[in-house]
C-alpha cells in the first residue's frame, strides 16, 4: 500500500514539474512560483 502512494505523490510531482516547464516556455502565468503547489491539491 504504501508503494501505491509514494507511486502517485511521484507522479503528481513528475507532472508538476513538466507542467512548470512548459508554462515557462510558453509564458502563460507569470507568477508561476505557487501554481504547481496549487495544481496538487485541485487536481
């Protein structure tokens, strides 16, 4: 069970991190330092 969740917070991660990139390339929020956090716990 607790590899299933180390699984997902690991994905999320995984998935921040890329969605910050990207939005930095493409300069859709400006002030990117908090949307990440944020993306987490509204997904």
């Amino acid at each position: 069970m607790m590899d299933y969740i180390r699984l997902i917070v690991g994905l999320f991660f995984l998935f921040n991190v890329i969605f910050l990139i990207y939005a930095k390339k493409k300069d859709l929020i400006p002030n990117l330092k908090y949307k990440p956090f944020y993306i987490i716990f509204n997904f």
